[in-house]
C-alpha cells in the first residue's frame, strides 16, 4: 500500500525456478563435459590414420555442418512430436555415434560417425532450448540461460582437463567416457524430467499451433536476434576456435601453449558474468545487455589484432568472453519472449540455432582468407565491426520483455 501510494511499486518477488530446469542444467553439464572429453583429442585422433592437416579438420568441421544441414528437420520433430522424446532420441543418437568414433578403423568411417553425431546433438540442443522456452518464467528467462550457459561452461572447461589425462590411455578412450556421460545425461532426463512431457500439437483443441518462422520474423526482437547469434557464432565459435590460436602460433613462442591459455581466458571470462548477465536481462530487460555484450565483444575482438605480448592477448580474450557472456543468456530469453510458454517455436529456435552454426562455418574461411592476404590485425578487425554493427537492429528493434509490465512487449 505505502509502495502504491509513493508512486514507487513494490518489486515483484523473485521467480522461482521449475525443478525441471535443474534437470535440464544437470543433462547439459553432462553433455558439455563428455564433449569436452573429445575436443582436445579428436584432431590427433584423426591424423592417426595418417591424413593431412586440412583432412583432420574436416573431421572437426563435420560436425557443425551436419549440426546446420539437420537443423530445420530437428525443428519440425520438435513441433510434431514434442520435446521431450526428440531430446532423449538425439543424445542416443550421439551415444552411437560416439562409440562408433571410438571403434574407427579408417579415417572415412570416422568421418562418416563424427558426422551423424551433428545430426543428434541438433536434435537435443533445439529440444532443449524449446524445452527451457516453455518452462521458463517471463521473469525469469535470462537467469535460466545464464545457469544453463554456466553448467555448459563448467563442463567445456573441466571436460578437456580429463580428456587430456584419459588420453594417456589411448586416444580412444575419451570417446567412451563420453558415451557414457551422455547416456547419463540421458537417464536424468528420463527419470526426473517429469513437467517436459508435451502432448503433440493437435492433441489438445485448445493449444494454440507451433509459431512459424514468418511470424516470428515479423518482431524486430527476433530480426535482430538472427542478426547477433550469426555475428557471434562467426567469433565466439568459429574465430576464436580457428584464427587465435592460428594467430597464437605466429606471434608468440610456445604458441600452442598461449593458445590454450587465451581460449581458457575467454571461457573464463564468459563464466564471470553470464550467470549475473542473465539476471540483469530480466531486471531491466534484454536490448540492453544485448548491446552491451556487443560492444564489448567488438572493441575486445579488435583489441586481439594488437595484442603483441601474452598479456594482452589473454586480457582482450577475458573481456571479450565477458562480452559474449553477456549478450547470449539475454538474446536467448529474447527468442522465447518471442515464443511464449504456449506456442511450440521448434523451427523458431532451429533457424536461431542455424544462424550461429553458419557463422561459426562461414567465419574461420573468410577471415582465413583476409589473413593470408591482409594479415591478423585486419582479420580481428573485420570480426570486430561485424560485432558492433549487429548493435545497430537491437538499437531500433523493440524491447521483448519489460519487467514492470510484468509481460512481454509487443510489436
């Protein structure tokens, strides 16, 4: 009444979180863990079949491009069949696929399985977005996709801890230990996932049809969405992964070893703020911490170009994982604010999903090739203005969730 009578309105009490986000923070750890197995052993794996560099790397890339290829079928299973049974149907997928990685004998059969495991990990990672769209507060998106990102984070960054000592036993090894965190992450999310059970579209008369891609194309939030997952899946996955330690290599003694460093530093730097980033996007809304996240990435991503000792390449590294850590968790709720808890957005999220794979396929040819003809410095730098100018749309696009109006904005 005081709060009411002051003009000041009493601030609406902290969302709690469904127990089955936990369960799908807990699945996620899971899986980003036994990934992280794998990534540091895989390109040696492949070269001991005694294939080129570049073939080693298509190994590498296989999975991405199998990711975006399969991505708008993984949409429509996900409206048609709910998703629930998609998710669980993509982790065996990947389950299979891993441990037939493990038993390789020839380098297009590990091709071949490496490859099929993209088509179950887009599977799972569109189900689980839909999944978190659905059960996730308004008020409280940006915080489940700052705890969503952390225990991925967590796991990617213990992952190739253990993966490096497992390899000791055979560089086959990480392949099983990963099937078997994903069979775990798969038994969680069967036994304790009990909310995540959707009727298929239609079944019900009064649920409302799956939200198409032209309808949510229709929000300036979803354009602009679209725009910034694209710009930072050609940095954060692609650039990052490909050009620094590349650029590590070239410019610094035991680049490999700085190289580790800087990537770490990014993850790090991610993990210091996307927990708290997603917070403030439920708090003051999801434009804001988008172009802040931006920004930031931007002038960081250029700052790299310059980076002419190990500290400053592992500085600009920090801040520009606080940047993406940032921005993800609050363009994230942004597309569910778009969805809604009670529309299917399967295609919605798959599109989203699409963009940023391309980005990360896209981004480490092109600025490879500005490289090799420009050099380092104009390489970040072009990833940089990329950065700051996918601000531009966020700036005019409409707010996709306002706190005090306690709903989301329209068009």
């Amino acid at each position: 009444m005081r709060g009411a009578l002051s003009g000041n309105p009493t601030p609406a009490p902290r969302p709690r979180l469904p127990a089955d986000v936990w369960v799908l923070v807990v699945a996620a750890f899971a899986v980003a863990i036994g990934y992280g197995l794998v990534a540091p052993v895989l390109p040696q794996y492949a070269q001991s079949f005694d294939v080129s560099v570049t073939a080693a790397s298509v190994v590498v890339s296989a999975f991405a491009f199998f990711r975006l290829v399969f991505a708008p079928a993984g949409g429509v299973l996900v409206d048609r069949m709910g998703e629930r049974w998609v998710y669980m149907t993509g982790l065996l997928i990947v389950v299979v696929s891993t441990l037939a990685t493990g038993l390789a004998q020839g380098y297009w059969q590990l091709l071949v399985f490496r490859g099929l495991g993209g088509l179950g990990s887009t599977m799972f990672t569109i189900s689980a977005m839909a999944l978190l769209t659905r059960l996730s507060p308004p008020g409280a998106r940006g915080r489940i996709a700052g705890l969503y990102a952390t225990a991925f984070l967590i796991g990617n960054i213990a992952g190739p801890v253990i993966g490096g000592l497992l390899a000791q036993f055979g560089m086959r090894i990480p392949f099983f230990v990963y099937a078997a965190t994903l069979l775990v992450a798969t038994a969680v999310v069967a036994v304790f996932l009990r909310g995540g059970r959707r009727r298929t579209p239609g079944e019900d008369e009064d649920e409302q049809q799956p939200l198409l891609v032209a309808e949510a194309l229709r929000h300036s939030g979803y354009r602009s969405a679209l725009v910034s997952s694209f710009v930072n899946g050609w940095t954060s996955f692609g650039v990052r992964v490909a050009i620094v330690p590349l650029f590590a290599a070239a410019n610094f003694d035991a680049g490999a070893g700085v190289a580790g460093t800087a990537l770490a530093s990014f993850a790090v730097g991610t993990a210091s703020v996307v927990s708290a980033a997603g917070w403030l996007s439920d708090r003051y809304g999801r434009r804001p911490m988008v172009i802040a996240g931006l920004l930031v990435s931007g002038v960081s991503t250029i700052a790299l170009g310059w980076s002419d000792t190990v500290p400053l390449l592992v500085a600009a590294s920090v801040v520009a994982g606080m940047g993406a850590g940032v921005l993800n968790p609050a363009q994230q709720a942004a597309v569910a604010d778009v969805i809604g808890a009670d529309r299917a957005g399967g295609k919605v999220l798959a599109t989203f999903q699409m963009a940023s794979d391309s980005g990360a396929i896209l981004g480490p040819v092109v600025v490879g090739m500005i490289v090799d003809r420009f050099g380092y410095t104009t390489g970040f730098v072009v990833s940089g203005v990329l950065l700051l100018s996918a601000a531009v749309p966020w700036v005019f696009a409409s707010e996709t969730h306002r706190p005090r109006a306690g709903a989301p904005a329209g068009e």
